[in-house]
C-alpha cells in the first residue's frame, strides 16, 4: 500500500505536545482524549511469530498519538500531522482506499466485525516511531486507534482481544499476513522489561534487560515496504516446511527432526525452517541469561541470530550487514542483529550502559564510511503499552 512521504517537522515540542496543540488549532477546543501506543523493537525470535513461536520484543518509548474527541455520528474526521493530510470516513460505510488512514479504517472495520459497536470521533495524529524503519509504526497506529475507538465506545479495554482484533485489520484490510507480535507489544508492554510472547497461546512473560545496559536501535536510514519484500513469501515457505516435516507449525519441530529430514528437503525450504527452530531456541536461550544477569550470552544469539537471518532466512541487506558489523566492533557492544522483516530499517543491539556515547559515536562513523549513508541512532527504554488520557 503506497503512502504519501510524511512531512519532515522540527520537532521543538514533543509530539504529545504537538498533537494536543494542533487539535486545540483545528477544532477550536481542547482534546477530550489522547491514546497512545507504541512502536516495538525486537531483541530475538524474528519472523517466529507466524510459525506459533516465541519472540522477545519491548516497547519503546516512541510511540502513535491520537487526540480526540467524540462525535455524535458516525463519521471520522482525522487529521495526520506527519502527512498533513485530513481525512473523512463514515463507520458504516467503510470502503478501501490508499495511504495512511486505512490503517485506521481497517481497525475500525476488524473491531466492528468482532461485534463491537463504534462511534465517530474528530482526532489529529502524529507519531514518532520512523516509519518503514522495522519499529512496527504500523502496528502502533492500529493499536492506538484501537483504544481511542474503544474509549469513545465504552468497550473495555482487553489488550489481547485488541491486539488479535488490530493484526487481523493488518491481515485482511492491509494485506500483510503478519503474525501477532508487533501488535501483542504495542497493546500490552511493560514499562522496565522486555516481553516474552508465546505466540501460540499468547502467554507472557515479563523479561527484564540485563543489569547496566541498554538497547540501542540503529536505523540504516533505508527503506523497504513489507507489501514489496518477500515477507509473504517467506510465511508460505515456512507453512510447506511445516506440512513436509508432519506438523501444524515449525513450533513443533526439533533440530533432531529437522537433521534427521535434512537430505529429503529442498534446499530452500530446509534453511527456511533452520531459521525457525534455531531461532525459538536463540529465545529460550537468551531468556536464561538474563536470568543469570549474563549480557556477554544474551549478546551472542543476537549475533547468531543475524547470521541465521542473513543465510538461512534471506532477509538481511547490504545496510543492515553494514550496520550490525560497524556496532560489532565499537566499544561496549554485547550485541547486534537486525531487526523486524528484514531487507532495510534496522538493526538493534545491547550495550553497556556507561559506554552509549562510545558505541553511538563510533558506529555512526563506521556505517557512514562503509555506506555513504547517515544513520539515525536512538537509546531506548523499555515502555508500557497502549494507555488512554482523559483530558
């Protein structure tokens, strides 16, 4: 789905800020609500998620705001600051389009089939989640659109319900066959930890950082759209993958299993599932070592993980190959992988607090010489998920 550029903006207020003041410009009165949700990044477990496994993302603290204030019909009236495009759209009447509202509307129409009777509301949005950069500004749109429709309607708010409700707008409205984890975090975070989601039966575990470090994203500043990369593909392949080895899902197979049919499986379809089965267990495997405060192990099934995803699972790029090497050599580095689905955005690692600037600086420097590209780094903290604000 193609999408206008968002405008570049010189953000002297915070995008709460901006947002509350930009409704307050356009309706001619203060904001009732602001919903908020965030983008996510992913410390392990990637393209898990639609294979039933496990995945260890955390919510940062960027995040998608909606200010806004019920209507007496049904209509939606909402303005995108990052786009600067006003929209209209009537609840009973949803219809496909283009761009960034159907993102909006198709969570509007997945809330309304699951039952739910929904009201008009007059809203500006922005967001400070880089957009195609793997952070999920995607999902965190449709979340944050989910507690501001479930607000104004009086539902109560279920983060699981919601999340499900939000991938499958993703799903069918979008057209991305993505699993639940981006929308799982962005519902349901919590401040301080990372979350460990069993994406079969969504159960979760709180999973703090190792002690003295924090998680650095680092933006390749290139970009592909999921829609454009082979991420359905990917999904399909798994799915063969699966019904040659005798299973519902790749959850269910074991590296013993999957040596043992090794020679029988064509060569793309067995890399695929290594990726997979090796991956749940890179995520297992982490959890322990935070359990044991051991950042230098967390650290390395990060490293592994990008190898994996980069020969088994296809998914890397030049950038993010580029990026993750420049972080693996500067100082204070556990370690690095890229992240979300791959073929541009960006990478993560884990580094030791005291050295953030060190590391920053000198991996800033080695990408750029490397790619002639100026990244953009963030140090993130670990938010909670979707809130609702009455103003």
């Amino acid at each position: 789905m193609s999408s206008p550029e968002p405008v570049s903006v010189t953000e002297t207020l915070s995008t709460e800020a901006r947002v509350l003041q930009a409704f307050r410009e356009r309706f001619s009165e203060a904001a009732k609500l602001l919903a908020r949700a965030p983008g996510r990044v992913n410390l392990l477990g990637e393209h898990t998620d639609y294979n039933d496994g496990f995945v260890l993302p955390m919510a940062i603290d960027r995040s998608a705001y909606i200010a806004l204030r019920p209507r007496a019909d049904r209509k939606v009236v909402l303005r995108s600051l990052d786009f600067d495009q006003e929209v209209e759209f009537d609840l009973a009447d949803l219809k496909k389009g283009d761009g960034w509202v159907e993102y909006v509307k198709g969570t509007a129409w997945s809330l309304q089939d699951a039952g739910l009777t929904l009201r008009g509301f007059d809203g500006v949005m922005a967001g400070d989640v880089p957009i195609g950069a793997g952070l999920s500004s995607s999902a965190a749109l449709e979340v944050a659109s989910a507690r501001a429709f479930q607000a104004i309607s009086e539902s109560r708010w279920d983060p699981v319900a919601s999340a499900k409700w939000a991938q499958r707008a993703e799903n069918k409205w979008i057209g991305v066959n993505c699993g639940i984890m981006d929308q799982m975090i962005s519902a349901a975070g919590q401040e301080g930890h990372a979350l460990m989601i069993d994406c079969r039966d969504l159960s979760m575990k709180a999973v703090p950082l190792p002690p003295k470090t924090v998680v650095v994203v680092l933006d390749t500043s290139t970009r592909r759209g999921l829609q454009d990369s082979a991420y359905n593909e990917r999904r399909s392949q798994c799915e063969k993958a699966a019904k040659m080895l005798g299973q519902k899902s790749l959850r269910d197979v074991s590296k013993a299993e999957l040596t043992r049919r090794w020679d029988s499986m064509p060569d793309v379809t067995r890399r695929r599932a290594h990726h997979v089965v090796t991956e749940n267990a890179r995520v297992l495997s982490a959890i322990k070592a935070t359990e044991k405060k051991d950042a230098a192990t967390f650290g390395k099934r990060m490293y592994e993980s990008h190898r994996s995803l980069q020969k088994d699972y296809e998914v890397s790029s030049e950038a993010l190959d580029a990026m993750v090497a420049a972080a693996r050599q500067a100082p204070g580095v556990f370690g690095a992988r890229m992240t979300g689905a791959g073929f541009g955005g960006c990478a993560v690692a884990l580094v030791e607090e005291k050295k953030v600037a060190r590391f920053v600086a000198a991996t800033e420097k080695a990408y750029r010489a490397k790619m002639n590209l100026q990244p953009a780094i963030y140090v993130c903290r670990p938010s909670a998920g979707a809130e609702i604000k009455k103003l």
